[in-house]
C-alpha cells in the first residue's frame, strides 16, 4: 500500500483527529497503519449493538487496555459517541492523563444531524481523498487514473476486470449505506434516477431544473438531492471566479464528482474515448488539484470562468497567494492558438498569474506572453502546497 502525505500530520498532530472522506479512500488503512493500543470497528454490526446497549463500553474498554491512542472507525455510525470522545478527551487533560483519539467517517452530514459537536476545538479535522499523483509517485499514470479513477484499491489492482467491479458496486453500496440510512429509502428509486442523470452530465454546468426533468423528480428534491451528494462527499460544484467583477460571468457552477472511477462506474463505461477523453481528463483534473489539497492539509480554491460573450478559461485556482488560470487539453498535440482564452481573458487575472495549458503528455514549453505547456503530471508537482 501506498503511503499517505497525511499521515505524518495526522501521527504528529497534537490533538486528537477526526479524518473525514468518501469510502474507499483508504482511511481505516491509514490510521491502522499508525498502530493505535486500541481499534474499534463500527462498521462491524455486533460492535455497533455493543455500544448502542452500553454507553460506557468506550470508557471500560480504554480503562482495560490503558490505552492512549484509540482508533475509532465509521464514527458517522454513532454519532453521540463523538460527544462521549470529547468529554473523555477533557478529563484526561485535566488528570494530566495522554489520551489521543484517530477517528474515521464517511459523512459529516451524518454526525452533524447525530448532534455531534465538531466545532469545539477538541479535535482537529482532516480530509482524504483518492490517490494524488504525489503519493503514486512518478508511475503515476493518466490514462489509467481517467478510466480506473485513483481510489486506491481499483487503481492498483492489476486485474482490471475486478478493479471494474468495484467501481460498478460503488454506486449501490452507496445507496445502501448512504441513502437508505438517511431515510430517503422509500424515494430511493427517484434518487437512483437522480445520480445516474447527475453522472452524465457531470463536467457541464450545473442546471437543477434540467437535473429535474430528466430524472422526474421535483426541483425541490433535486435540489436536497445534490446536497447530499456534496454533504456526503461524492461530488462538488466548482463556482465562478468571483475576482473578476469586471467580466460579465456565467453564473451557473460545474458539477464534478470526486472520482473518474467512481464517474465511469455509474455510468458502466471504462473507456475514455475520444468523445469522452475531455471532459474525463477535466475531472481528472479537479480530482487530483483536490487530492493534492487534502494530502497537504491546505485550502484550495477552483474555479470557472466564462463570460456571456463566450470567453472561456477552463479553472481558475488559487493555493495561498498563488493563481494559476488554466486550460485542459486532452491531447499531445498543442497549437499556439489553444492559448488564445488564456491570453484574452489574462487582464481579469491578478498580476503573477501562470497561465497554463495542462495536456495528456509531452514536453514541455513556452508561448507567446509566457503561457506555459505542462504535461499533467509535471503540473502538479510545480504546485506549491508549502
């Protein structure tokens, strides 16, 4: 298995860790990997009706181990036990006692609605994503990451047959695990209706009342229905660059999920082809930038840009006091005039900005007004997380 950047953060941290992301991103794998004296599964459904029947298994447990690190996994499962962690965490500050918690869950829509209390300071948050190319290393490989996604397990696996498997049963674990448990299940085939459209049109902008239409659903439940997937990580908008006043903008944001894997999966298709190598290479894209943020523990902004008049710039993004304004070409085969939209729309940016066609390969070089080829993979190692 790979290793995480995150982990070293999350070993060194100084308080105990709340590590939230979408299943499969290998989050069990890595707080195990930090040998905690003490691990609980709450996935498994006895240990879950042990806790439910007794509140203070927690507590007898660390007691009977003298722990001091303890792994708590699928904490969304119960969320009242956050609160229990928390006033066990105090009490061992005030005896002078070590005490770390390493917990994991897939959903923090599901500890908010539990009355968790993730906003008291205690316990620091971190985020996982898939795989990003820093952690895959220089095998890092597009074209296997635009059909097989960079979840760990279907990236790695060699047998490509199973690693697709496990895509297609994403999706219904989900719906299972994520949206029956919401007690939507009796809705649960106008929301099947509802991914499967939000799949294909995932990359275009973001229009609800079309998402309606074509799933038959309301508005209003299309509307609930996105912000679940947002709450429960499997996709995001990416908004509109708002430091740009002066450019008459589309407002509508893009919808990407969180993983081209997990993408081609719903939508039972693991063949970028040429009508879809674009849009799957855009995706990849943003997954990676995200990653990237995730794995370094640093605020990231993405964002579109495209005026009324047509002007267009796919991302605009912006880590610390650095903007990048780039264009997403699937293909090895650049021309000096791909780099026209970045070269036009170049005064609506702050001065330093990289202008950047990101490709699928090649070598890289420079255009006129310093507008700069980089393959993908080369792109994101020149990004500074520091």
């Amino acid at each position: 298995m790979l290793d995480r950047l995150i982990a070293q953060k999350i070993s060194g941290a100084k308080r105990s860790v709340l590590l939230i992301g979408p299943r499969q991103t290998g989050k069990s794998t890595l707080v195990h990997g930090l040998r905690p004296d003490l691990e609980i599964n709450l996935a498994r459904e006895a240990e879950l009706l042990t806790f439910l029947a007794n509140p203070g298994e927690l507590e007898q447990r660390i007691t009977a181990q003298h722990a001091k690190t303890v792994f708590l996994d699928e904490v969304q499962r119960l969320p009242s036990l956050l609160n229990t962690v928390q006033a066990l965490v105090d009490e061992a500050k005030r005896d002078g006692r070590q005490l770390k918690f390493l917990l994991t869950g897939s959903s923090a829509r599901k500890l908010r609605r539990g009355g968790a209390n993730l906003l008291a300071g205690r316990i620091l948050l971190f985020h996982l994503g898939p795989l990003a190319a820093a952690e895959i290393g220089d095998s890092f490989d597009v074209r296997r990451a635009l059909e097989m996604g960079t979840l760990p397990e279907p990236y790695l696996e060699q047998d490509r047959s199973l690693g697709e498997k496990i895509l297609q049963a994403y999706g219904g674990t989900y719906l299972k695990e994520e949206i029956q448990a919401e007690a939507l299940s009796r809705k649960l085939e106008g929301f099947s209706r509802f991914i499967m459209v939000a799949a294909a049109t995932s990359g275009g902008w973001l229009d609800f009342s079309k998402l309606a239409q074509n799933a038959r659903v309301s508005r209003t439940s299309t509307v609930r229905y996105f912000e679940l997937l947002e709450e429960t990580l499997l996709a995001r908008r990416v908004f509109p660059y708002p430091a740009a006043p002066r450019a008459d903008l589309v407002k509508h944001p893009k919808l990407y999920f969180f993983d081209c894997g997990v993408l081609n999966g719903l939508l039972g298709n693991f063949v970028a082809s040429a009508d879809r190598i674009g849009n799957l290479f855009e995706h990849l894209l943003v997954c990676q930038l995200q990653a990237l943020a995730m794995a370094h523990d640093k605020e990231i902004e993405i964002h579109t840009f495209r005026t009324r008049g047509g002007l267009e710039v796919d991302f605009v993004v912006r880590i610390g006091k650095q903007t990048w304004a780039i264009e997403a070409k699937a293909s090895t085969n650049i021309r000096e005039h791909d780099a026209d939209g970045l070269e036009a729309a170049s005064s609506h940016f702050p001065d330093g900005t990289r202008r950047v066609i990101v490709t699928l390969g090649g070598a890289s070089r420079r255009f006129r007004n310093g507008v700069e080829v980089l393959a993908m993979s080369v792109f994101l190692k020149e990004l500074d997380f520091s």
